[in-house]
C-alpha cells in the first residue's frame, strides 16, 4: 500500500499545455521514492565467480564430460564425429583440430552450448573451444598410364631412358 499512496500522492492532474491536458506521466517521480525489491550483496556474487574461475581444469575430468555432451549428440553424426575427435588442452583454451571447412559450421552450432555444458560441469568460467582448420598434404592420384609412368620416372629417371631405347608407348 505504501507504492499506491505514493504514486496517488505524487501523480497530480498534469498541467495544461496550449489548452490541452498532458497526457504523459513522469515516470521518474513516481518510481523514485518507492522501495527497491531486490537488493544483491555484492562481496557473495564476486566470491562465487571468482571461486568458479579458479579451479583447474584437469585433462581426465574434461574428457570425461566432453564424452558426455558427445553422448547427448550421437544423434547429430557430423557433431559426433566432431565431438569424438581428439582435443588439445592450453590452459582453459580447448582446441579442436577441423579437416573440413563443413566442419567449421557444425561447430559453430554447437560451441556455446559445448562451452556452457563444461564450464558447468567443471566449475570453470573461463573456458573456451575453438576451431581450428588442419592443412593436409594432399596427394595425387595417379590414374592413366601416362600419369603412373611420369611419377615413376620421377623416382627413377632412368626409366625414361630405358623407355626410349625399348621404344615402348605408356598411352596403348
């Protein structure tokens, strides 16, 4: 009743204006005097993230719940095969090896939730995944004759003369 009375004494009929009524309120006046409902004690909200940030990630632990949120998405096959994948541990820096630039966007799909799922269950804030792109060496593949000769040649070069004097063709 206290914000009632209030509001009833402080809300007045507003003053005329070029012979109109004002419509609005100020709303300021009127929520300035009444009570606040929530008051937070900051030294207990300091301590408790402070207490989160400071535990250690331990490399068994982290496995262990990685394994469970790959668990959650066995449904998912490209996030699984993700997930399952091997990680690498820096400080509170996860990172993920992708082989696939597809990859980078199922990732990205997943990485808050990921992240949010093990500064949980390991009681660190300062947890992060990320990304990154592996360059693979690709080969060629040789298919046509003259393509296996040529990288044979590459190895031995006396094939290529051995070849001549035989007057053999590698395109029959």
């Amino acid at each position: 009743m206290e914000i009632t009375d209030t509001v009833k004494s402080e809300v007045s009929v507003p003053p005329k204006e070029n012979g109109r009524t004002k419509s609005t309120l100020n709303l300021q006046n009127i929520f300035k005097n009444s009570p606040k409902t929530e008051d937070k004690k900051p030294e207990e909200t300091a301590s408790t993230i402070t207490s989160a940030e400071e535990k250690p990630v331990r490399k068994d632990k982290l496995q262990k719940a990685w394994d469970e949120f790959a668990e959650q998405r066995k449904n998912q096959a490209g996030e699984y095969h993700i997930l399952k994948r091997g990680f690498q541990l820096n400080d509170n820096k996860i990172t993920i090896p992708l082989t696939n630039p597809v990859e980078e966007p199922l990732l990205q799909s997943i990485r808050i939730q990921l992240t949010a799922y093990l500064r949980d269950k390991l009681n660190n804030n300062t947890i992060s995944v990320i990304g990154v792109m592996q360059e693979f060496e690709t080969k060629k593949v040789a298919y046509t004759n003259k393509e296996k000769f040529d990288h044979l040649a590459e190895k031995n070069p006396s094939l290529r003369e051995l070849k001549e004097r035989l007057g053999l063709d590698t395109d029959f």
